[in-house]
C-alpha cells in the first residue's frame, strides 16, 4: 500500500521496482496497470504488460482485475496488480457496479440476479482481499495508491489483522510531512508509542531535501530517505521502455491491419452462408451488431432483449451482457432498429 500526495515519488518507486522485476524475469514477470487519468494509460503502458482507464468502462475494469489476479493465482508467473488512487477508483466502481452480477467460474456478466450469479462488486472486493491476503503464495503482489492517509477506507485492508499481512509504505516530498506525521500518530496503525516517540524525533532531524522520505512497515517499521539513486535508475527503465515502444511501433500497425482484415474477411464469410433472405448488408457493421439484427428480424418483433442474449444463433459462446447492449446501440444510431429494453426492438425496414 502506497500512500502519498501527488508528486511524492509513487511512480519512481514503483517504475523501478517493475524494472528491477522485469530486468530479472523477462517474460516471466506479467504486471496489470489500472488508472483513473485517462491520460496516465499511455504512460504505463511503458512499464506494464496492460494499462486500462477506469473510467473507460469501469465493468470491463473490474472484470480485467479479476481475471488478471484469478490467472497470477495459477503460479508460474511474477504478477503484480497496481491500482493508482484507489479512493477516487473504488467511487466509480461503488457507481457503476450496482446491479450489475457475474458467473465467478466463466465471468458472464449480467444486468440480472440469477441462479449461480454473485455481485460484481463484493467479487471484485474479495478477490482483492484474496491477493492482498495469499498473493505471496503465488508471487503474486497487490499494489494499490492512496492519496488519503484513511486505511479504513480500503476495504480490502481496512482491518488492523488484515494491515499487518502487507507493507505499507508512506512517501513524503518537499517537506510536505503531513501524511508521515499522522501515521506517526496513529496508535491503531503503530501500536507501539515508544516505537512512535523514536520515529517522531528521527523525523524532526531529518533533512531529506530533494529526496523523498519512505515511512515503511517492512518488518517492523522504519523512517528513511529515497537515495536519488533511485530515481536515476528509474529514467535508466524509462527510456528503456521508451526505446522498446519505438522498436514495436510499426509491427503493432501491421498487427492492426492484419486483425481489422481477418475481422472484414470473416464477416464476409458468416454472410455468405446465411440464406439470402437472412443476409443482413450493412457497410462497416460488426459482427456483433450483424448477429443482432438477424435475430431480431427473424424473430417477432419487438424482440425483447433477454431473447436477443439468450438466443441460440451466437452457438455456444455467447457474448456478455454489455458487449450485446453495445450491438444494440450501434444499430439504433445507425437506425436499424427501434425501442428499448422494455417494450423490445423492431427493425425499422
């Protein structure tokens, strides 16, 4: 657990905590990025193997979560999960997520309560508590930012037991103290007063000047300071990553290309073996969005959306709650069909 204000040092210690792990294992160390900003993505993207938005889809977050911590559970693989700002993260989550279940064992999403379903929220909550507990077991680590020094606010590790499995690392720049200094007053999080006396005159001594302080609970805890030897190394990892995007940039455009083609030319494949009459042609429609419609014509219309998620022409791998909502909004802008969850939909030709 990091907690620190903005500019404390948080991505310097852990860029080069990920370049230290990805330096020794290679392809063995695997590491998932989730942000609030948007804009931090194509930052991560440098250090970590996946970097999501919350705030893009804050369902498809939490599902990646899951299934990122669920597969490091396996062994076999370093894997580390970093959640930046968690408070501001755990909102949109607590929003988005209100009825909203999944099927643990396939991670079927539905917008309904049935038979085997659970909620999204308390899973993901759990499997987080889950890797914060025994990730150690499979060298799996849940790393997880704070800008607010309230541990209580973080249910996964908001009990004093469940504290005292992890590390939680304070950081502290500039002489902006007050994060290190509430700890310090703590006497739910450092138990010990005489413990905090120590560490409270050793803080009153030390002059770190440009360098971050770390107040740490590795063991036992400790106060010291971020040598800028540390932050040297981590531009050494940076422009490494750097030099890694520069020498893959043109093989992921070819990559694209290649998928975007594959995609055009499998959809023209499932459309020529439809019957004529079935043959939906629409230019740039996916395949998602394609399926959609022919159900919905071939069915009596309006096609309530139940029918249109159950039905059996996807085969045996049918598409998730959301991808099938976003099929239906492409045709509606589109203006393919008509009406809504309630009363159904009707193609307009």
């Amino acid at each position: 657990m990091i907690i620190a204000s903005p500019g404390a040092g948080k991505t310097t210690f852990l860029g080069t905590a990920w370049g230290r792990l990805r330096t020794k294992y290679g392809d063995k160390f695997q590491s998932l990025a989730v942000v609030v900003k948007q804009s931090d993505v194509a930052f991560f993207k440098r250090f970590a193997t996946h970097a999501i938005a919350v705030k893009d889809s804050p369902v498809a977050a939490a599902l990646a979560i899951i299934k990122f911590i669920d597969c490091g559970m396996k062994g076999g693989k370093i894997t580390r999960v970093f959640l930046d700002d968690f408070l501001t993260m755990n909102l949109l989550f607590e929003n988005a997520l209100k009825n909203v279940w999944i099927d643990p064992g396939s991670y079927a999403i539905s917008d309904k309560k049935e038979l085997g379903l659970v909620s999204l929220a308390g899973h993901l909550q759990a499997t987080l508590n889950e890797a914060w507990l025994v990730g150690r077991e499979y060298n799996l680590s849940l790393w997880v930012s704070s800008h607010s020094p309230n541990l209580d606010a973080l249910p996964f590790c908001g009990s004093r037991d469940s504290r005292s499995v992890g590390d939680i690392i304070f950081l502290a720049k500039n002489n902006k103290r007050e994060f290190i200094e509430l700890a310090l007053s703590n006497a739910h999080l450092i138990s010990n007063g005489a413990k905090r006396s120590e560490l409270k005159i050793l803080l009153d001594g030390l002059d770190s000047g440009t360098e971050p302080l770390i107040l740490s609970n590795n063991n036992n805890w400790v106060l010291g300071v971020v040598p800028n030897s540390i932050y040297a190394e981590y531009q050494t990892y940076r422009e490494q990553c750097l030099e890694a995007v520069d020498a893959t940039q043109n093989s992921v455009v070819e990559q694209k290309t290649s998928i975007q083609q594959s995609d055009t030319r499998q959809q023209l494949e499932r459309f020529l073996e439809l019957p004529s009459a079935e043959r939906v042609n629409i230019p740039n429609l996916s395949i998602i969005a394609s399926t959609i419609l022919e159900i919905i014509k071939s069915g009596n219309p309006p096609v309530k959306f139940d029918a249109v998620r159950k039905s059996r022409r996807w085969g045996e791998e049918a598409p998730i709650t959301a991808t099938v909502k976003e099929g239906i909004s492409e045709l509606i802008t589109l203006k393919l069909i008509d009406g809504d969850n309630e009363i159904g939909y009707t193609p307009t030709a």
